[in-house]
C-alpha cells in the first residue's frame, strides 16, 4: 500500500514527519521498505525531499523529522509494498516539472500499467526520467497543461481544472487514481479508491496526526484567521469528521479551503 | 564573492560539506549569509539539496554535512556577498530542467544583469521561477537545447556543445560567466574570471580539501582505475597542480575526465 499525505493552509505552517511502520501503541517497528519523498512550496517553487530506498535511520530522514520549513502546501508520499518497480530516486515520488514558471508536483497511489502503452500518455515535451507509469502520465498531464493553457493562464483554475479532469479520468481507467496534484497554489485531490479530507479553521497551534505509517506534527501560528485542510489515505485524528473524497471527482483546495467540489 | 565546486568520477564517490566561512586554523567562523546549495547525480535526475538563508545550524545543513549519497556528479555553489537579488528558495543555485527525460542543472558565479533585457533570452519553453538573471539565462539554454536537440540526440555532445558554446558567450558578453552545468552525463564548466580544475586518477580513498568558505571530504572507492575531475574557485588542495581553465572556452569532463578542451 502507499500512503498519501498533504496539507493547504492560509498561512505557512511547519509539518515535521515521523516515516515508519508503527504499533498500536505508537512504537516505530520498522521503516518504509521502497522509498518516501515530501514536496514544501516554497513561493513558486517546491522543495522536493526523496529517498527511493529504506531509511529509518538515514541523515535524509533526520533532515525531515526535524526540519523547520514552512510552507503553505505539503505533499507527502510512502511506499510500503514492494512492486514490479525499479526502486530508484527518479522513480520516488512525488515528481516535478516547471510550467510556466511554476513547479508543478504529483504523488500518485495505484497501478496504471497501460498507461505504459497508451498513445495518449505519449510524451511530446515533458519526458520521464525513469520508468513508471505514474511519471509518464505525469508528463502526458504537463504536456497537455502547456499545451492548453498560455504563460499569463498557466494559473488560471478554470482554465487548468477541465484538462486535470479529462486526464484523471483517463489515468482511473487505465487502474487506480488516488493523487495529489499542486503548482503551488492549488492542491488538486483525486480519489479511486481511499482518501479523505477534513477542513478546520482555528486549529491548534500545534497538534500530532497518525496513522499506522505516519507520524505528523504540525505546527502553525494559531491564528483565529488561519485555515486549514489535511488529505490523507486515511483519517489521522479521531476526533474530527474525515470525509472520503467523492470518487472520480477532482476535488482542489486552496489556502486551507476547498474551492471545488 | 560565490564559489562553485564540482566534482566528476568513474566511480560513485562520497562528498560531504561543511558550508561556512572559515579562519587560518579551520575554525567556522561564520555561515554563508546569502544561500547554498548542492546537486548530486542520481542517474538520470539530480537530487537538490539547497537553502536560501544562512544556515550553518539548520537541519538542512546537518543533513549535508552528514549525507551519505554516492555520486558520479557534484555541484556546488556557495553565495557569499549580498547582493540587490531577492533571497528565495527559487532564486537560489544550482537551478534544475529536464529535458529529453534527463534532469539538467546549472550553477553559475557572476552577474549578468543584460540577460534579463535581452531578447535572445526570453523564455518560450522554459520560465523562471525567480527573478534572477542567472535563472533566465538558464531557461534560455534549456530552450535552444531543446529546440536544437531531439529525445535521441539530447545527449549527443557534438550536437549539444556548440549550443552551449554559443550561448556561454552570449552570457560572457553580458558580464561574469563562470558556470557549471551538468546533464547528469557531461560536466561543462566555463570560466570568466577564477575557476580551476585538477584530475587525478588512484586517488586517495579519503582526503579532505578546503578552502576559505567551503570544506569538503572526499571518499572513493579506492580502486586503481578510478577517475576523478575537480572544479573549483579556488584550488582546494596544495599538493596538487591545480590549472586555470582557460578564460572563455567551455570545458567538458565526463566521468573523471576531460574530454573537451
């Protein structure tokens, strides 16, 4: 199974991770067997932070569990089972590209294989550095997104949400399409088969989250004003309504609040 | 003052940093004021590793100086001076395109500030995702590499030598061209004012080499047919002959070796 994690906030707010497979009573049993990655805006840009082999214990995953970034928009990705993949850097998630002067990020949980050979997931700008099928329908999205959209539209949503559509639902028929999408702005969500979200205003100022494979603490400035929403694979606190995605919706969140669907 | 550092080898070798400013007797003094930042191959991507902000007690920088990544390929660029730019994740070297499905970077010591009027550097493909001129120079090269190369000929080097030729002295025209770029393959380093380069083959399995702002070690495999090349401000080591690349000239290594020029 892989794990997806993100986070949109009003204003920036620290996430430090905790990457494991844990126990019921929160001890660390083991680490992720085939890579983790974490993506951070950072204003136009994202800070991308992946390691494609096992490490519980390595100086990259120190670096994550004590880091002090804040961003507006996380993006986080596990991997917990071994699959037919080559395991390697440019085959961890999540992958990025610049749009028009923005870096565009996607963690995606499921098999696609016949994106492999599919026509329509042919790159003609954008190429894969590695050798999923999860980056080539990537590039197929980013080929389409430069394609239809213009440097002074590369942000506008009603523009960009009808080509993210057309193509989530073409991924979801080639297999499973959980993913998360953001240029940095916008936090697209897209549920086949388990992701939910809850929406908070208020929050605490700081507050830890969990699930079996993830330990998160988030930390912001607990402003009245400050919103934000959390997408997870599965709820990561109990006492709060989590509600599943609608399935083969694009769902987008923006500055903490859901602005589609 | 910036400094760049790389390093190409035959083999995977070990680099780590200690980033700062450092005395006489090779006490830190203090960090980098302005931002560092780090590329190390990973096949075809480059993994980034970079910060905007004086770090010298960050998380980020404890990762550097404790990383455990095996590389053919390391770049570095430490910015010492302030400077009119705006300081930011995404203004802050090495800067990072793929093309024809290879992660490409670039890191580069000197102003250049006619780029950002210049029409032979308006982006069409690529854009900035900052407002250096550095950044926009690079965007340019991205593009004509892309407009002069295809998927199968985009690591061709005598197809892509003379296009980085011509556009090193278009930026040279503008101001200081000292620069390192890499498509995880070829090494190409360019030199206005101060850049030196030393290639070595058997060397030893570990050394230290340093510097007034940068202290790197140095681990390889040890074995008898290993190559390594390196580029630097300054030179690094005293018991070596360290050249001056000759001012003007694009300069290429590939795997621990000088192969152009």
């Amino acid at each position: 199974m892989c794990e997806l994690f993100a986070m949109s906030s009003s204003e920036p707010a620290n996430v430090t991770f905790s990457l494991g497979v844990f126990g019921e009573r929160g001890g660390r049993l083991g680490p992720h067997r085939d890579g983790w990655g974490l993506a951070f805006a950072e204003r136009r840009d994202f800070r991308i932070v992946k390691e494609a082999e096992p490490a519980a214990s390595s100086a990259c995953m120190r670096f994550v569990e004590s880091n002090e970034i804040r961003s507006t928009i996380v993006i986080s990705h596990l991997r917990l089972a071994t699959g037919r993949r080559i395991v390697s850097y440019e085959n961890t998630h999540p992958f990025a590209r610049e749009l028009y002067g923005r870096t565009h990020v996607l963690a995606h949980n499921g098999d696609v294989p016949g994106v492999l050979d599919d026509p329509r997931f042919e790159p003609s700008w954008h190429f894969p550095l590695g050798e999923t099928d999860s980056e080539r329908a990537f590039c197929a999205l980013m080929d389409r997104l430069r394609a239809g959209l213009a440097p002074d539209t590369g942000q506008d949503l009603a523009a960009k949400l009808p080509i993210v559509r057309q193509w989530a639902g073409e991924l979801a028929r080639h297999g499973t399409a959980n993913f998360l999408l953001s240029d940095g702005e916008h936090l697209f969500a897209h549920r086949s088969t388990r992701l939910f979200v809850v929406e908070r205003s208020c929050p605490a100022s700081y507050e830890s989250l969990g699930s079996d494979s993830l330990r998160a603490s988030l930390t912001t400035s607990g402003a009245a004003t400050q919103r934000v929403a959390l997408v997870a694979t599965q709820p990561l606190t109990l006492d709060e309504a989590w509600t599943e995605l609608p399935a083969g919706e694009v769902v987008v969140l923006r500055r903490g609040r859901r602005v589609v669907a």
